[in-house]
C-alpha cells in the first residue's frame, strides 16, 4: 500500500494498492514474509501530511511482525523461517557521539521504518539483521504488532518520565501505546490516573487498574510524572496542570500541534517537559522482555492489508478499539 502523495485518510485514500519487485537482502539485511502490521498514528500523520514525508513514494507502517523469507550476506545469526519484528528504528549509523553512548534514537544520520525505507503496509519487508527484534516462534503476530512501536514508545515514554516504582503517575490521551504503557506502571506499583475525553477509554483505564479516570480537566492528586500521547498542545498544558512539583511531563509525539501560552507557574517548582523521540535497540529488547514476563495484553481490530485506507480512516475518527492491524494473507 504505497504513498504517492499525502492527502485526507478516507476509505479510499491516499494509500493506492500497487504490485512492486520482491526485493533482495543487501548485505546485513533481511527480507521478512510480512504477516501483521499494526497501524500506528505517526502513519496516519504522514499519509495526511502532518508529518513531512522523507521519501516518495513510500510505503508506509513500522509495526510488522513476519517471518525472514531471505537471509542477505554478513548477517550471521539469521535463518529463513526465523520470526522476526521491525519497528520504527531502520539503522542508525553506529559512529557518531551519541550512538556510542547508546543514543542512537538522536543520531543524525538515522532511517526509520516506513519513513526513510519502505515499511510494512506490504507483503514483503526489507529490514536491516542488526536492529531486527528478534521473535519466539510461537507469537501471534496479530497481538504482537502493536507492541513493536505503541509498546516500545510508551515504555520509554515511561522511562523519559522518570517514573518510579509506587509514583503517582498521569497518562494523558488512552489510545494503543498508552493500554501499554498503563500495563506496565501498574507492574511497577505505581497509582495511575488517566486522563482522555473518551468516556469507554476512561473505562477500560478503571478496568486495567487506574486509580481514576476522567476528562482532561478533571483534577487529581499532583502527579510526580505524567506521559501526553494525544498529539494536542492543549493537552500538554493540561499535564504540567496536574504536576507536582519536580515532577515532569513527557511528550510522546513525533507530531504536535500548536502548544497555547501558558503561565510561567506551570513550570515553576522546577517542573520538566520533554520529549520522547524515537527509540533504541536496547528499548525494543527490554520491553519485548518485559511484555512477555507481564504480559502485556493488547487490544485490537484487524484489516486485510486492502483495506489500509479504511484502517487509517477508522484511526482518524477515533473509532479504532485498541490498535488496527493489517493482516497480510
């Protein structure tokens, strides 16, 4: 499903259904057999042109989990047949400072999947051996999809944060990353209070064991850290409301709109906001980790890989349950 050119996500557009070469593994690649791919907003975001594209055409998604269909030279370890998983990181170049210091998710020089490479809205997925999520031979791939970015973000979201253990924690939009990320604070002992304009999200939060549940503005105890996932600025603000001091607010977006004026004393009290960008190898390797010692229970609707338009346009009215996930035959 290719990406000619942004345009409104409806049924029947931007993404057009076109037959491509099977590709080939270059050195330190893989090609995967793609199997699921779980829908994530960055997408829809590109598709509408929201977020600048890099390339295109392209093909967009960064959530796929399949199986390695070819093996390239120099990519020892790796086996046809084996299960694999991308996610939003292609390559970093493994040189610069901050990939030394294990920040590839800053490096300059960085691809992204469905971004800078073609993704997995395909049947066919070209990902490098070295950042490749390794994969139990027995997952289901529809329920695995959605943690390779949804996941993986909302875990380090988590981290950026600086939540700890027994922290009173805000989650602040309660779309598929935050059903993950709720999860694992609630692992961790810590009270949770969500924060969403959607009355059957605020119940599904009560039914994976926050604290409370309510609308942006509905007040609760002063939070030691709080994670944004809607991509609204005005949410942002709604956060650093809620903090406590010291506390910090961290921002997963990749795009937000317009952050509207606020008071200094929102800040005041040495109050932080950051933001998440991107990941790392060693985020996708500790959440899968985690995700399988809790587990992590994901919730979703599936799509023939056809139907990517309408996936993306259930997405943007909000009518999505969960994630949506692509499910190539």
């Amino acid at each position: 499903m290719l990406l000619a050119r942004p345009g409104p996500a409806t049924g029947e557009g931007p993404l057009e259904a076109v037959e491509l070469p099977e590709p080939a593994p270059g050195p330190g690649e893989l090609v995967l057999a793609v199997e699921a791919c779980a829908v994530c907003r960055t997408d829809l975001q590109l598709a509408e042109g929201d977020l600048a594209p890099r390339r295109l055409p392209v093909v967009p998604g960064h959530q796929a989990v399949g199986r390695v269909a070819a093996v390239g030279p120099d990519a020892p370890g790796w086996r046809e047949g084996d299960r694999a998983g991308a996610y939003w990181l292609w390559r970093s170049c493994g040189r610069c400072a901050r990939c030394r210091a294990g920040r590839e998710n800053l490096c300059e020089r960085a691809e992204f999947t469905g971004w800078d490479r073609d993704g997995g809205f395909a049947e066919r997925l070209v990902v490098r051996a070295d950042t490749a999520a390794r994969l139990p031979d027995d997952v289901d791939p529809v329920a695995t999809a959605p943690l390779l970015c949804g996941g993986v973000i909302g875990h380090r979201s988590l981290r950026v944060s600086g939540i700890r253990p027994g922290g009173r924690l805000g989650l602040f939009g309660f779309g598929a990353s935050a059903l993950c990320a709720i999860q694992v604070a609630v692992h961790m002992g810590c009270e949770v209070h969500v924060r969403t304009r959607s009355p059957r999200e605020q119940a599904r939060a009560l039914e994976l064991g926050a604290a409370s549940a309510g609308g942006y503005d509905d007040p609760a105890r002063p939070l030691d850290a709080a994670v944004t996932f809607a991509p609204a600025g005005d949410v942002v603000v709604a956060a650093l409301r809620a903090l406590d001091r010291g506390g910090t607010v961290a921002v997963n977006a990749i795009h937000l709109d317009r952050v509207p004026e606020f008071p200094y004393e929102l800040l005041w009290w040495e109050r932080s906001l950051r933001s998440v960008a991107n990941v790392t190898r060693a985020d996708a390797a500790a959440f899968l980790a985690l995700a399988h010692e809790i587990p992590v229970r994901t919730r979703f609707e599936t799509h023939p890989l056809t139907a990517a338009n309408a996936a993306l346009a259930r997405l943007r009215s909000g009518e999505v349950d969960g994630a949506a996930v692509l499910v190539v035959a």
